[in-house]
C-alpha cells in the first residue's frame, strides 16, 4: 500500500468520470487516450480504473478517469461514482438517437448528486467516423450543448479524432475551477471536512 | 535490467473473488515466463495471470478484501508499483442473493424453537452491547481507510483501531449510548477476569489428583534410572534387532519365489497386454497375403503410434520385425504399380497405401512416369507387331506373283489391309491407355492421390501427355500418310517404314479405307475431346486429323476419277430412252451416280468438320485441290468415251461401231446438256450444303474455279464429241458417197448421150436418197437431236460429191442436161422435205449445196415436163 506521504508528493489529481448510455464508446475513448489502441470488440464495461501522468500545458498532473457502465442495470450504484468526479465527459453515438436522448437523463443526475450546477462537463459525440450512418444532426448536438451551457466536441475513438482534445479541454476545465475554489474560500475546502470528522472522534 | 512494471488501468475496479480483472499499464515484460510475481490486494495471483502484451494482463482476483494494490513483478524490471487500486469485497450469500451455490436455507427459514439459536450464530455481538440497528446508514469505507491507514476496524486484527470500529459500527449513537457501552464492556471484562479463579476453586480435586499422578510418574523413571543405567531403552532394541533379522532369514526364501512367480506374472501379463504388438509381424504377413494393405497400414501405424518411442528391448525388436515386413510390402507394392495393364482404381489404391506406408520417393509421380512409358511402349509394340506382320506378307506375296496358280485365294481372303487393322488396334490401345495416364495425372495434380503434389512437374506431365499424343499421331502418320512425315527427322524411323500403297491394297479401293480410318481416328478424338486435354494435344491429333481428311478426300477423289475412266469396260450398249432426248447408254448415269457419290462420301467424311476440327472449306490449297481434282473427275469422262470411240478399230462388225460411236454421241450430249449443268447445281448443294455460313467465303475463294472446271470439262467434251462425230460421219459418208459415181455411171451412161425420157428420176440419185433416209433413220432412232447436224453434213458431203461429178461430166446432151436437172431437183426437194422437219434457216443451207451442182447442168429447153416428174418422184 502506497503511504500516504508518497501520495501527497504525486502531481494533483484531476478525477473525471466517463458517463452515457451503453456502447457509446466511452471504454474505447478511454483506451485510446491512456494506452493509443482501438478495441474493436465490444464487452459491456462494469467500473473501470485508470490513471496515468499527463503534461497538462506544461504542468504535470494525473488524470484519474472512471469508466463507468452504461447499462442501465448499473443505474442504481452510479450515484456513488458520480459523487467522486471532479468532471464529466458525458458521451453518445452520433449513429445512435437513443444514447443522445440519454445524455439528458444523466445530466440530471449528475447535477442531483452534485448538487451543484456549475462542474465542469463536456458533451461529446463519438463514432463521427461513421458519418453516413450518422442519426444525430450537430445542429441538434450543439443546441442541446448550448443550452446547458457546456461545449461539444465529436470524436471517432477509431481514428483518435479530438480524443485528446476533451480530455484536455475537461482537465484544464476542472483545473481553472479548482483555481477558483480555493480563491473564494482559501482556508475551507478540504482541510476542514477532516476537522469536522476529527471532531465527531 | 528494464523498468519496473506499472499499473495504470483496472477494469473492473473492484469485484468479489475471481473477478476476471483486465490490468493494463507499461513494462509488463517481455513475454508469459517474463511475469514472476502478480499480487492483487495482498493476494498472489500469478497462477490466473494470462500475459496478452507488455501492456495488458489478464488475471483473476484472490481473496483479497477491501481495496489493495495491484503489484507486478518481472524478471525483467523487477517490482513494480500501480496508479489503481483494485478493490475486492465479499459478497453475503443471502436468500435473495443470485447463486451457483446451494445454500442451506433451514436455519434461516426455521420457525419456534429454532428461532433462539440464529443471532449467535450469524451475527457477531456487538461488544459495547448496543443494538446495530439504528447504524442504517453506514460510513464509506473508503474514507475510513484514508483517515486510519493500515489498521482496521476488525476485531480480531492486529491493527485494530478502535476509532475506525466506532466510526464504522456507531458513528451515528449519542455519546451517552456510547458511555452506556463502555460500561457494558468493562462489566464484561471485569466478569472475565473473575472467572479464572471461580474455575480452579470448582475443581480443585482433579486438580490434586492430577499432581499425584504425576509424582508416581517421576518415583517410577528414576527407579528404572537406576536400575538400567542412563540409557534405559538399549537392551530393548537390541532385542528388537535380532528379532527382525530373524524374521527376515525366515521370509526370505518364501520372498524370492514370491519374487518368481511375480516375475513369470508380469511377463504373462505383459504377453497378454501387448499381444496386438507381439502377434504383429504374422498379422501383418497374414493381411499382405490376403492382400488387405489398408488393415496392414493401420494395424503398423497404430503399433508405431503406441510403441514408436519405446525404450523397452523387446518391443523394439519386435517393432523392427514388423518395419521389416512394412518394408517388403513396400518394394512390393511399388513393383506392382510399375505392372501393366491395371486399373485406374487400383493404381490409386496401391498409390494411397504406398503414401500411408510413408513411401520415400513419390510414388503418384513414379506411377504416371511408368504409366507414360507404358503408353508408349504400348503404341510401339503395336506398330512392330503389325510391320514385322506386313514384311512376311509382302514376302509371300512376290512369291504368289512367281506362282500365280498357288495361293492365290489366301491373298484375296486377306480382305482387310493390314494397315487399317493396325489403325483400329493402335486406336483401341491409345483409348484405352491413354486416358488412365490422363486421368492418373489429373488425379495427382487434383491432389486426390493422397500426395502433395508437385506444381513444377506440372510441366513435365504435359510434356508426356504430348509425347505420347505425338507418337500416337506420328505413328498413324507413318502408316496412312507417310508423306506428311518429316523424312530428315532422326526419329523418322522409330514410326516404322511401311511400303508403299501396294497394288492389291489399291485395288481394295483405298479410299473407302480411309474413310474407315478416318473414322476411326475421329472417335479417338472425340473420346479425347471429353478429356479436358491441353490445347497442344488436341491440336496435335486435330492436325492428323486435317491431314488425314485432305488425303482421304484426294484419294477418294482420284479413285473416283480412275474408276469412271475405266467406266468404258463396263459398257454393255444397252439403250435407254429418254423423253427429252432420245436413246442413251447407262455410261452418262453411272458416270454421275459416281460422281455424286463420290462427292457425298466427299462431303460426309471430309468436310463436315466435326467438334474442334478445322474447316477444310477455310484452307485455300485444299480447296484448290478440290478444284483440281473435281476437273480430273469430270475430264476422265470424256476421256473414258473417246477411248470407247478409239477402242473398237480392231472390231469386226461396222454396223455396231457406227451404232457405238452415234450412241457415244448421244452420250456425249446428253452429259453435256443434261448431265453437266445439273453438276454445278449438284456439286454446290452438296459440297456447300452445310457451309451456307461460308458461301461468301466458297464464292471468293473457290466457286468460281468450280465452274471453270465444269467449263473446261464441257469443252473437253465438246471436243470429244467432235471427233466421235469426224468418227461417225467417215464411217457414214464414205460408203455413201463412194457408190454414186458408179451408180450414176453403172450401164456405162453418158450424159452427152440421148437418153430417152423417162418419167422418173435416175436409180442413182433413188439410191442417194434411199442411203440418206437410212441414215437418217438410224440416227433418229437414237437421238432425234442429232438428225439435223448428221445429216446436214451428209447431204454436204452428197452435195460436193456430185457438184465434182457434173463438173466433170464434158457435155450434157438435151435429154442428159434435163435428166440431171430432174435428179438435182429431186435431191434438194427430198432434202428440202427433210429439212422442213428441221428449222427453216437449215433449209437454207441445205438448198445451197445442190445449187452448185445445178450450175453445172445447162439451162432446160421444156421445163414443164420436169414439174410433172417432181411430183411424181415425191410421191414415190
């Protein structure tokens, strides 16, 4: 077990959380940025784990990503993950008009168990290699993005198109937030959830 | 030394035990045996470990709990450390729980009585004695962790941290509850601890007793301390020795015919449990006598499979014995698939077992080698045996022609040319023989032969497949068409030397043999056809073909030509009346039922070009030979009736010769006018008949040359008749003209004299007369057609005869002068008369002769007598 001493020298963590209906290519999104391989076959993610260095404009950091499982018979323990993210990639199929129906739904959850409506949260439209197949128009995709107030980015984790580029545009998201937090409320944040359970001892 | 392994991926991130966990990362070695450690949550899990790539393992979790780290160790980088943590937990078999495992349910569904016993035993006490049921809402663990590392909230731990017990179990209980436990707990201790000695009170009289015992025990050790020295034991193993040895003398001989017998058993047993091995070598001679080589192969190669690697002496001996047999089998079988004649099956059989038998050299390949050869030796032996058969033959054959009286009758009997049966035979062992090796080849190329077979022997195997098709044609060649041959060749001979078409063979009628012959090669074609042959062997055999039908068509031609040239022999001058034309002898209709014929056979066997055959009509020089010899056909015609005209000087009987010439005469137009022009038409239909395709073709290349030829014929007939009719006019005319002058003379008359008059005609000019009917009569009788070119030269002839009488005559007298000017008159008007049967221009022409003779005659002093006696003359 790595102590705690070492943890605390790593680089900063940014958490992000992979979320959208099942099959849409957020395993094979995260492969392909952690490890640069496509998977062709397909197997229905339970939770996966993931974290690795990064460069962020210069700065090392780890990115932390948590592969989460699209079908809905995990629906009940996402609630949980979802309390641990720091930001959120939620992904659909342009090939597929139900897994951006979807995208609404877990919106709404995010911003339940976040309670909170300002995190950091991409739209992303994956398999945009698939064009000729494609059901869901960019119009449709961006007004629904505008609407929340979040970017949308399309991407092919087959041809690694801006599979980069969300991971980035999210991490620097939840970097400049952070940033924020800590100037409004320097002294509180996290230090002081430890007192309060100090306190209950 | 590489770098040490690290995990960046998990997937899943957490499960119960034997979840199949995907592990990615970098440095995970360089192959399966480079992994030597893998330890997921504290636990080793290398056994499950699958290397995929030096980025990804898959494995499946131990029984680790809570969440751990995964560590991978290498040969390569060493430890290595993880990103990710893996988390595993333990999932509570409960009675709505999905399971594999049965679970026993009773206790759990147990009612009354029973009821008592379940919280003991399924659940823990809480130790501060407090009810759990309030702690609903339970304290992530995972926060629990990160406040008390290494330590937990376990009970029985060593690195129990009470903090962590309360935070998970009562993090929700008021603090008084809590003093509430603590006292619980110190009540129990406090129990605990008087406990102990509450116990030694109840028992203290075991307690003694237990003492007592031990005290006797340690009197009696040191009673035997005494009495046995320090090592109390040593006579008593000294004894157990002695009686072991004993007891070993006493077995011992009992042991080793045990020993024996076991031995004697082991082999019997051995003996029976490898019998198959054993019975081997005889079964394997057994079935190679009975000839069962499948039953021979498997039976070796499961004895080779089964015992191949023995070490055992016996075995291996054994085994050698019967590879011994295996080897005979195999000298055997590769000696008989060199056998010939046999069957495409069982060469394929022989060939698969050879390949079972794991023969060295490939013997598919050995077995179409023999196979070729044998066709050829096959198509040689054929040719020797029917030249060696032909030279005694011819030997005999000169000796008949020394003695023509003896023999004579076997030659004659001898009715099939020993060439064709040759042909036939050759044909019938090529179809016979050749399609196996085909088929054989194809079989093995197929790889349907049970061996791989050889792609660059491809080649090869074409190369034999035309040799043998070239020696079959070149052979057939050398019999038929010699000429076609190349006579340089060094290999000219090896095809045999035949004679020449000898005379009897000729007499025979070569042709209808070639017709025969080329029959017999187009069935061959045909079969090889079926064959799916490389183009070059077909065209091979399509060029013999070619050949062979060119010659038959020039022999059947010339046959033809010589046959109606003899036609003259047959003639029998028996006539025929025909309506249109007159009298005719059968020579004109069997000249061109010949002919016609001749040209259907032509037609049937030449030139109907059959399945891939080339279309002789295609090929320039054929058709210019066809040309040629169609003239020859119809020229030896009219040679053969002008030899009957020349033919009969030494003959007797003039009236027959007159009458042969006139018929040959008739024959000659009738063939002309009838025969001849129908030939254009017949020859066409029946040459083109099936080629209207290439009419353009024939027209641009050929027609007309045709009907040239038909042309020259008509004129050579023409010529003929000419002369037949020089011929027939001397016979004719010189007895008529020869006995005018004395005729006219006869009773020493003279013109000059004083006649007295008559009222007739003189008997001379009677007699011209009479001679002319004659003439005319004979040849009306054969062909009314001729009447008028005969007989305008008759009365030419008459005409000039008698212009040079008068013209000789000094004086006429007056009575002379009208006598001859009656008779001239005469003359012309019975001329005249016949003439009117003719046209009226050759009227003309025949009162122009006699004019001349006229002229010679002085004018008449009483004309009107001579009218008187005209008259009287015609109606006589």
């Amino acid at each position: 077990m790595a102590s705690k001493a070492t943890k605390a020298a790593q680089p900063v963590v940014h958490k992000v959380i992979m979320v959208g209906s099942g099959g849409v290519g957020k395993s094979a999104l995260t492969l392909q940025f952690m490890y640069d391989e496509f998977v062709e076959d397909y197997e229905p993610t339970k939770a996966d784990s993931y974290r690795k260095k990064v460069m962020l404009d210069g700065e090392e950091v780890q990115i932390d990503i948590l592969d989460t499982a699209g079908q809905e018979d995990y629906a009940a323990i996402r609630d949980n993950y979802f309390r641990s993210g720091e930001g959120f990639l939620c992904v659909f199929s342009i090939t597929d008009d139900d897994s951006f129906q979807a995208t609404q739904e877990f919106r709404e959850q995010i911003l339940r168990v976040k309670n909170d409506e300002n995190i950091s949260f991409l739209l992303v439209g994956n398999k945009c290699d698939l064009g000729e197949r494609r059901k869901v128009s960019l119009e449709e995709a961006q007004n629904r993005a505008q609407q929340w107030g979040v970017p949308y980015i399309e991407t092919s984790a087959k041809t690694r198109e801006h599979v980069d580029k969300v991971f980035f545009d999210l991490m620097r998201d939840i970097r400049s937030r952070k940033m924020d937090e800590t100037k409004t409320n320097p002294g509180k944040p996290k230090p002081a959830r430890k007192k309060l359970k100090c306190a209950i001892l | 030394m590489g770098l040490p392994p690290i995990v960046t991926g998990v997937s899943p991130k957490e499960g119960p035990p034997g979840t199949r966990v995907t592990i990615r990362g970098e440095n995970f070695g360089s192959g399966p045996d480079d992994i030597i450690g893998l330890i997921i949550c504290n636990s080793d899990c290398l056994l499950s470990a699958e290397w995929v790539s030096s980025n990804k393992i898959v494995a499946r979790s131990g029984p680790g709990k809570s969440k751990g780290d995964i560590v991978i160790i290498t040969k390569s980088g060493g430890k290595g450390s993880c990103t990710v943590q893996f988390r595993g937990y333990h999932e509570t078999i409960g009675p709505l729980k999905e399971s594999a495992v049965w679970v026993d349910e009773s206790h759990l569904t147990g009612l009354g009585r029973h009821r008592a016993l379940i919280p003991s035993s399924y659940q823990q006490d809480d130790p501060l004695g407090l009810s759990v049921e309030n702690a609903v809402k339970k304290y992530p663990e995972e926060e629990l962790q990160e406040l008390f590392p290494e330590s937990n909230g376990e009970l029985g731990s060593e690195n129990f941290s009470p903090s962590w017990f309360l935070l998970q179990h009562h993090h929700s209980t008021g603090f008084d509850d809590l003093k509430a436990g603590l006292s619980f707990l110190k009540r129990r201790v406090e129990a605990q601890k008087e406990g102990q000695i509450s116990f030694l009170k109840t028992h203290a009289g075991s307690v003694i007793e237990q003492m007592d015992t031990l005290m006797t025990l340690k009197k009696v050790v040191e009673e035997n301390k005494t009495k046995y020295g320090p090592d109390m034991t040593a006579s008593l193993e000294n004894s157990i020795l002695s009686a072991k040895t004993e007891a070993g003398r006493l077995f011992d001989d009992v042991l080793k015919r045990k020993e024996q017998a076991d031995g004697t058993r082991n082999a019997l047993g051995i003996l029976q449990r490898f019998r198959f091995l054993f019975h081997l070598p005889s079964t394997l001679d057994k079935n190679i006598q009975k000839a069962d080589y499948d039953l021979v192969i498997n039976d070796y190669a499961r004895a080779n499979a089964l015992f191949g690697q023995t070490e055992v002496q016996v075995f291996k001996r054994v085994l050698q014995e019967a590879e011994q047999r295996i080897l005979n089998l195999r000298e055997m079988l590769q000696e008989k698939l060199q056998q010939y004649p046999a069957s495409l099956e069982e060469q394929k059989k022989i060939i698969r077992n050879l390949t079972n038998l794991e023969c060295p050299n490939d013997p598919a390949w050995l077995c179409i080698a023999g196979q070729y050869k044998h066709c050829s030796q096959i198509l040689f032996q054929c040719k020797d045996k029917y030249l060696i058969k032909s030279a005694p033959s011819k030997g005999k054959r000169s000796n008949n022609l020394l003695l023509p009286s003896s023999n004579s009758a076997e030659s004659s009997s001898n009715t099939t040319p020993g060439r064709v049966t040759f042909l036939e035979e050759l044909n019938d062992r090529f179809t016979s023989v050749f399609p196996e090796l085909w088929k054989l080849g194809q079989a093995y190329f197929a790889g349907e032969l049970f061996v791989r077979a050889d792609t660059l022997k491809k080649e090869e195997f074409k190369k034999m497949v035309l040799d043998v098709v070239t020696i079959f044609s070149q052979l057939i060649r050398a019999a038929l068409i010699p000429h076609t041959l190349d006579r340089q060749s060094p290999h000219r001979a090896q095809f045999g030397i035949w004679q020449a078409f000898s005379g009897i063979f000729s007499d025979h009628g070569i042709g209808s043999w070639f017709v025969l012959c080329l029959r017999t090669v187009r069935t061959c074609y045909a079969e090889l056809l079926t064959l799916d042959l490389p183009v070059e062997a077909l065209d091979a055999i399509r060029d013999l073909l070619h050949d062979l039908r060119v010659h038959c068509m020039r022999s059947l031609l010339m046959q033809t030509a010589e046959n109606i040239t003899h036609l003259a022999s047959q003639e029998n001058w028996k006539l025929e009346f025909i309506e249109s034309h007159g009298s005719i002898t059968q020579l004109p209709h069997i000249f061109e039922t010949q002919v016609i014929e001749c040209l259907q056979l032509v037609k049937e066997t030449v030139f109907q070009s059959e399945q891939r055959e080339t279309n002789l009509m295609e090929n320039a020089s054929v058709l210019n030979d066809l040309n040629i010899l169609v003239q020859k056909l119809l020229f030896s015609f009219a040679r053969s009736t002008e030899r009957l005209a020349s033919s009969d000087q030494d003959h007797s009987e003039d009236s027959t010769r007159e009458m042969k010439l006139l018929l040959g005469l008739s024959n000659c137009q009738y063939t002309m006018l009838h025969i001849l022009p129908s030939f254009k038409v017949k020859l066409l239909t029946t040459i083109l008949f099936n080629f209207s395709r290439l009419k353009e073709h024939w027209n641009k290349l050929g027609y007309p040359d045709l009907s040239a030829a038909i042309q020259a014929a008509r004129d050579l007939l023409e010529k003929t008749e000419e002369r037949l009719m020089e011929a027939y006019l001397e016979e004719k005319v010189e007895p008529l003209i020869g006995i005018v002058e004395p005729s006219m003379y006869a009773g020493r008359f003279d013109w000059n004299k004083n006649i007295p008059i008559t009222d007739d005609i003189r008997p001379y000019c009677k007699e011209i007369i009479m001679n002319m009917i004659a003439v005319h009569a004979e040849v009306a009788q054969v062909s009314p057609s001729l009447v008028p070119r005969i007989l305008e030269r008759v009365v030419q002839e008459v005409a000039a005869e008698l212009g040079r009488l008068f013209s000789c005559v000094n004086k006429f007298s007056d009575s002379g002068a009208l006598q001859a000017s009656a008779d001239i008159s005469a003359l012309s008007r019975a001329c005249f008369n016949v003439g009117k049967n003719s046209n009226k221009t050759r009227l003309q022409q025949f009162s122009n002769p006699f004019s001349e003779a006229a002229d010679m005659i002085p004018p008449l002093t009483t004309p009107d007598s001579i009218e008187y006696d005209f008259k009287d003359v015609i109606d006589h």
